[in-house]
C-alpha cells in the first residue's frame, strides 16, 4: 500500500484507491509497489567530502590561508558540487501495478507498459537487467539495470510483475 504519489511525494491519503495524483497528475493505485533507485551509497560519500572538505578549510584558516590551501581545497569543492547536483535530481524509479508498469527516468521522461501486454518477465543475471516479453514470446522491452541497482531488487521486481500478469491471467480464465 502506498501512501504518496510515486511520481511526487504528494500525500494520497483521503484520496480514492485508484485515481489520479491532484498534484502531477500520475495515475495511481494504491496497492502498487515502487522500486526507486538506492542513493544511501551516495549520500554516505558526499557526507565523507563534505568532512574532509572542511577538515582542510579549518587547516587552512587555522595556519594562516596561503595558495597551497587554495589548491588543496578546489578538487573537494568541485566534487561537492558534483555530488549536490546529482541527488539534487529524482531517483529513477519502476512504479508496477495491476494495470501498468511504468519507468520514470526523470520527472519529465516516463515510459509506460500495459501489464495486458506483458506475457512474461525473466531477470538476466549476466547483465542484471529485466526483460519484458509480450504474449506471443517476442521480446517488448528491456529495464535495465540502473534502475534497480542490485539483483536482490531486480528479482522481486520480476516476481511482483509475474504476480500480476499471473493474477490477471487467472481472472480471465475465471471469468
Ligand atoms: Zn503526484
């Protein structure tokens, strides 16, 4: 169950189990599962430069600032920027229910698939990424790797998306 919009964080509750986000206008529904890019590594690693970038500062000041502290402190500044601007952008995310399965690549870019479509899914453990297959066994599409992260992931991708198109399989027969 989700409580926020996948797309942008806003708040669904109140709101009905299948709708549209009032805020972006995602569609959504509330027993989706949402896979979003793992960032824990990155945050670590920019708290580790911003420590060490103002390890040097403290040096510099400490000892009187000359060039050489100047020099030594550009490199960490840069990378800091680097880092900001990099989790300042959205997580790529896989947002799978019943109806769709949709990748959100930015908040601008997205590409949908009808879960009536997909046949099957298989993970690839050589290269890590999913591929989607249609009814008629024909490849439809590749996810790649990025978006999950890890294989752990991937894999519980591939079962949710598996659960639904078999859960959609067995009301078709039923019905
Ligand atoms: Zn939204």
């Amino acid at each position: 169950m989700i409580s926020r919009c996948p797309n942008c964080g806003y708040s669904l509750r109140g709101l009905p189990e299948e709708y549209l986000c009032p805020e972006c206008g995602f569609s959504y529904d509330v027993n989706c599962v949402v896979f979003a890019e793992p960032r824990n590594a990155w945050k670590g690693l920019a708290v580790l430069n911003s420590v060490i970038l103002l390890a040097f500062a403290a040096r510099g000041v400490l000892r009187g600032w000359s060039e050489a502290d100047s020099l030594s402190i550009l490199p960490f500044g840069v990378m800091m920027l680097g880092w900001l601007w990099h989790l300042s952008r959205p997580p790529k995310r896989i947002v799978i229910s019943s109806q769709e399965i949709v990748l959100l690549k930015t908040n601008q870019e997205r590409q949908t698939i009808a879960m009536s479509l997909v046949g099957d899914a298989h993970w690839s453990w050589t290269t890590g990424d999913i591929h989607l297959y249609g009814m008629d066994g024909e490849e439809m599409v590749t996810i790649e790797r990025r978006f999950l992260a890890s294989n752990a992931r991937a894999k519980r991708a591939v079962a949710e998306i598996e659960s639904r198109s078999r859960k959609r399989c067995q009301q078709t027969v039923s019905g």
